[in-house]
C-alpha cells in the first residue's frame, strides 16, 4: 500500500483491509495548476463539503480508470485528475471516457463531458466494459446501506409498498452495475442513524449480501464497497468477516457521535485515525472546479442572477479552467 | 419502416400519427441530447395511457408524467439534475397525483440490454447486474437463471424491450432518416432498433451529401426510421452536444415551479404550445447565446449551419444572429 495513501496506517490488527493497490502520488510531488502560496501545507479555511470532496479524491490512484456519476463524485474525479492522480481517466455511464470537463457537471449526458474525451461512445458499452472488469473504482451514492455495505437507492418503504413508498428515490442507475462488478466501489453518502441501518428497505445495489463468500457464490467480478465516506467519517470493511468497521473520523469527531449515527453495534478500528485534511491547493482547485459553489455549497444564486450575467459567468469559469489545464 | 426517401414530416403530424394514446415508448438523450420540444409535443396533443420503457429519464418524463401522459415506467433512474428533483414523478408514485405511476425498476446496463435484445430480436440477455438484489424481486419481468453451460453462476435474464415507438433528437439527419449522433449515443442506436417505429427529430435537416462526409457517426440508419421532423432547439432546455448548452436559468424556475402543483398546471399552460412559439417566447437571442457557451467548450462540433465562432471572444460579430433559425 502506498504510504502516501491516507489509510496507511487504518489496517491494524484486528482489522484486515481488503486489498488496496492503487497509489497516488506523494503531496509533495502533486504540480498545481493553479498560482496558490505554499500549495502542500494545510489549509485553514475549507468546509466539511471540500473535506469530502478531497477524501474521495484520495481514492482514485493514478493510472486508475474511475467510474463516477454527476455532482460530488465527479468533482472528486475532476480534482484527482488536477492533483494525486494525474493520469486516472474519469468513465461515465452516459459514454464519455477520458474528459475534462472545465466546471461542474449537471447531468449524465452535460455537453462539458465532451472537453477533452478520449472517446465518446454509448451506454451499452461502457457497462460491457464495466462487467468485463475494465474499470478499477466506482464511485456511487446511496441512501441508506447496512453493515455489510449493501446499499438502497430506490425507495424509503417506511409503512408503506414499493409501489407506494414514503419516498421514491431515483432508482439504481449505474450504482448497482458498479457495485456487481466495477473492481472496487467508494460508496458516498450522509451520516444518520436512519440510513446506517440494520435493515435496508430494498437492496438496490450488493455489498458483501449476507457475508463472507456471499460474492463470489453470485459470481460477481467486482470487488465490491472498499470505503464509505461520510460527513463523519471513513468506513472499510474487515477482509474476513467483510463487516465495515469505522477506520477513520474527520477532525473535531468523536467516535462515539458516530456510533450514535449507527443503527448496529459499530465495529471501530483498534487505531482510529483523523482524516487527512484538505491543502491549500487541492481546496484552490475545488474552488476552481466548482467557484459558483453549486456542489460545494449547495448554492444556486449562479441561476438567480439575469440570464446573460449566467452565461458571461459560466464563460469565464470554464475559459479559466480550460486555461489552466492545457 | 419503409425505405421511402422522404420520410419528412412535421413534428406534430409525426407525434399524430406514431405517437398514439397507450403507446409503449422510449425517448432518446439522457440529460443530455433529449426530445423536449417532442415530448412537449405529446403533452400538447393530450395523449394518455403511455407506457415509457426506457434508461434514465430527467424533465421530460417528469412534465409527461406531472401531465398525465404516463401510466407505467420500465427504466432505471429518474430525477432531473443537480438543480431540481423529479416533484412531479415523486408526486405520482407517494400521492397518486395526478394518477399513479407504476414503476419497474432495472439497472442502468438493464436498460441498455432491454434494448438491445429487442434490437437483436431475441427473448432475453443475460447479465451479471442485479442479481442477488431487491431489483428481480420487485420486478416481475427479470428471472434469475442459471448458467446452461454449468458454470454454477446465476445471471439476470432481462427481458427485451417490447416499445412501440422511440422518439429520439440528432443533430443531424437526411430526408431518408440517416440520423447521426455527435457526442456520446447512449442507447439511441439501440432504442432505434428496438421499436417498432422510430421518429426522429433532427437540429438540422442535411442533404445525404453531408451524410457521406462523417459516414461514422450516423448511428440510426434510414432502414430503422419511419419520421424525420427538423426541430432547431428540440433539446432546450437541455444541451445539444456541438451546438447549444443548457438552459440551466430555464430549468431551474421548472424545478422550482414543479413542487407546486398549481403552479405546474401555470407552467404548462405557459409552455405547452407549438415549438416556433416556444422558440420565439424564450427569444432568438438567448438562443445564439446558449450557442456560443457551447461552441466555447465543443467548437460547433457536427453542425452544418453555424461559423463556429465563439460569439463571446469578439463582441462586434453578429453573426450569431443569423445562426437562430427560430
């Protein structure tokens, strides 16, 4: 394992990580695009959001092919590429291999995905790729998951059917195609008590299913959920009893907040470790990524301002960024 | 299907005519490249009972079914983007509003296969996706069936698509219905050959000349195509790769308006009308406009009409002006 890597040092003894390869460069050897004042130390003004945003980044090495869906997850893929690991290439699900996109991307198919692609092909092949285990890490979201990392992304059933749920989510999507066989998957989702549950309403997407052996039964190629990262935390799962443990806490948590925010008796790593904090330069290059703070903040005033205010807006940030990375 | 070589045709008569009440259908581009103006066009003509067998769906399906058009959905997502939530389909599965909406679920290479079983014209397609999840036991038309050659693995059978009509936007096609896509596909080429009939919409109606230059990228033959209908801004709100970004200002007031269903039926009124009338209400220069965003990040890529320039770099060039055929 990379040294570099922020879990270096997660794997205790009681706690086996399943096999994790895939390196990054050193902090120290990343080349920031962008002009920023001692880029490698610490930075002392970024968000929870940024801090998520850069931990998941951490998960995609260089060299790596990384399957991820619109929002959060590709701005981690956008700064990863920018960063630790500038020679992954970002796959979505709509055909695009390879892009760099300047901003945010809205959607599966957002025309900023054809900046810079290596290939533009359709849906259908890139799933074949995907079971033919062609891409090394996915990166999905959910909203709930239990222990053994097997997640619900269709519908909250509380009192109700799945054909009249409490709430309908969107729906699988790639989320179940990734977790069956992309070679690892990084699951993204909020900490709370009702979504880190002890029975899922509807199993959109398989973890380990009931337990140790329970994959390769199904003959699944994928290797199935390697990390969870939460507003909290990052969670592995142990390689023997395939139960995900609580490996890390972000700054300023407690690990027994999160065990609070857990429905199970949460297995916690013998060494808990403080998730890396964000640097100058990879919170410099989210801001770049994504200035209007659409995803980072959740904001939307960018689409409040008058229409040619947008356009001239949205302009200038991608001008900016394609600039930077030329 | 005929070998006709004009099959050109308005957008209303080809809607009047392939597009019947109770149709199964799918609909091309994935937030991204979609058939808005057509599905507007549906909604427009009252149609009712429509079965929509499709992948991933964003606001077209969320106005059809916030409309009444729909009555049952085979497909794997459904949302809109970053900036708004499917209310309306939400609205239709949890209250009945304004009817039910049933919803099949499948993963995202379900879709894609559902479709290219159809489009092979055999029964079912095995796959390793969804297997062992809720996604088989919640729809009946996924089987679980093991391995006829022994290898003790289970697979997915997914069923193949039975669509009457799919309704897919190109940048450009010839009268005959060679439809060619620029930028990613999709399921687009699948879905043409997974219906019984196909209308297909075009940015810009080329002579079969133009066709012969990028041979390449015409993923819809003439042989799949009964309907050409050329529709300029028949993806607004949406991006067109290569010739216009989205509308985000645009879809932004929709999903604001879409969580109230008062004001939804407002919307529609206000937007449900004839696509000139459309093109002419959002006006020619926010159109040339969502052009040149465009052709900052794609270059004009696949469109015949348009210099390429990128209006923003030189702000005395009116000939974006002339590009907007409204």
């Amino acid at each position: 394992m990379n040294e570099m890597h922020p879990d270096s040092d997660a794997g205790t003894d009681d706690h086996a990580d399943p096999t994790v390869d895939f390196q990054t460069l050193e902090e120290a050897a990343v080349e920031y695009p962008l002009d920023v004042e001692r880029p490698h130390d610490v930075s002392d003004d970024y968000t929870l959001t940024e801090l998520l945003a850069v931990t998941a980044a951490h998960e995609i090495g260089n060299g790596e092919t990384a399957f991820i869906g619109v929002g959060m997850s590709l701005i981690s893929g956008v700064l990863a590429k920018h960063t630790r690991a500038p020679d992954c290439q970002i796959v979505t699900e709509s055909g695009y291999v390879g892009s760099r996109p300047p901003g945010v991307v809205q959607s599966i198919s957002d025309s900023v995905l054809g900046v810079d692609a290596l290939v533009a092909t359709d849906q259908m092949q890139i799933f074949m790729d995907n079971q033919r285990g062609l891409f090394d890490v996915g990166i999905i979201g959910a909203g709930q998951i239990d222990k053994y990392g097997n997640t619900n992304s269709t519908a909250v059933i509380g009192d109700g059917t799945y054909d009249h749920p409490k709430v309908r989510l969107p729906g699988s999507g790639g989320s179940n195609d990734i977790m069956t066989s992309c070679g690892r998957t990084v699951v993204m989702m909020r900490q709370k008590r009702r979504a880190f549950t002890t029975e899922l309403d509807y199993m959109t997407a398989p973890g380990y299913l009931d337990g140790p052996g329970d994959r390769e039964a199904a003959g699944f190629t994928g290797g199935g959920p390697n990390a969870v990262i939460t507003d909290m935390g990052v969670f592995r799962f142990d390689e023997n009893t395939k139960e995900m443990y609580l490996s890390q806490t972000h700054p300023g948590v407690d690990v027994d907040d999160v065990r609070e925010a857990v429905q199970w008796d949460l297995d916690v790593a013998s060494e808990v470790t403080t998730t890396p904090e964000p640097t100058r330069g990879e919170v410099a290059m989210l801001r770049a990524i994504d200035p209007t703070d659409i995803v980072l903040r959740g904001s939307d005033y960018v689409y409040e301002v008058d229409f040619e205010e947008w356009t001239e807006q949205v302009h200038d940030h991608w001008q900016q960024l394609m600039e930077l990375t030329e | 299907m005929t070998h006709a070589p004009d099959k050109t045709t308005t957008l209303d008569a080809a809607i009047d005519e392939y597009v019947p009440d109770g149709s199964r259908i799918a609909f091309g581009g994935m937030g991204g490249r979609d058939p808005e103006a057509a599905a507007r066009e549906i909604i427009r003509q009252e149609r009712t009972g429509l079965h929509v067998v499709d992948d991933a769906r964003t606001t077209l399906f969320d106005m059809l079914v916030g409309a009444g058009c729909v009555d049952t959905y085979v497909g794997s997502w459904v949302g809109t983007s970053l900036i708004s939530q499917g209310h309306n389909i939400r609205n239709a599965v949890e209250n009945d509003v304004p009817h039910h909406l049933e919803m099949r679920d499948v993963s995202n290479f379900g879709s894609s296969l559902m479709f290219f079983a159809a489009a092979m014209d055999v029964p079912f397609i095995p796959t390793r996706s969804m297997t062992a999840t809720d996604i088989p036991t919640h729809n009946d038309a996924l089987e679980t069936v093991a391995d006829p050659f022994g290898s003790g693995d289970e697979f997915t059978a997914v069923p193949a698509a039975d669509l009457d009509v799919a309704v897919i936007h190109v940048q450009r096609c010839d009268r005959r219905g060679n439809a060619q896509i620029f930028g990613n596909a999709v399921n687009d080429h699948l879905k043409a050959r997974a219906a019984d009939h196909v209308v297909i919409t075009c940015e810009e109606l080329v002579s079969t000349d133009v066709i012969q230059e990028a041979p390449e990228t015409t993923r819809i033959p003439f042989y799949c195509v009964d309907a050409v209908a050329e529709v300029p801004f028949g993806s607004h709100p949406w991006h067109c790769y290569g010739h216009y970004y989205a509308d985000l200002p645009f879809y932004r007031e929709y999903g604001l308006l879409s969580r109230d269903r008062e004001d939804f039926l407002d919307w529609l009124d206000e937007w449900i009308i004839p696509h000139d009338e459309y093109l002419e209400k959002i006006g020619a220069d926010r159109l040339a406009r969502l052009e040149e965003l465009e052709t900052t990040i794609n270059g004009g890529r696949g469109r015949v009409r348009a210099d390429g320039d990128d209006g923003f770099a030189d702000e005395n060039d009116d000939s974006a002006d002339e590009e907007v055929r409204a």
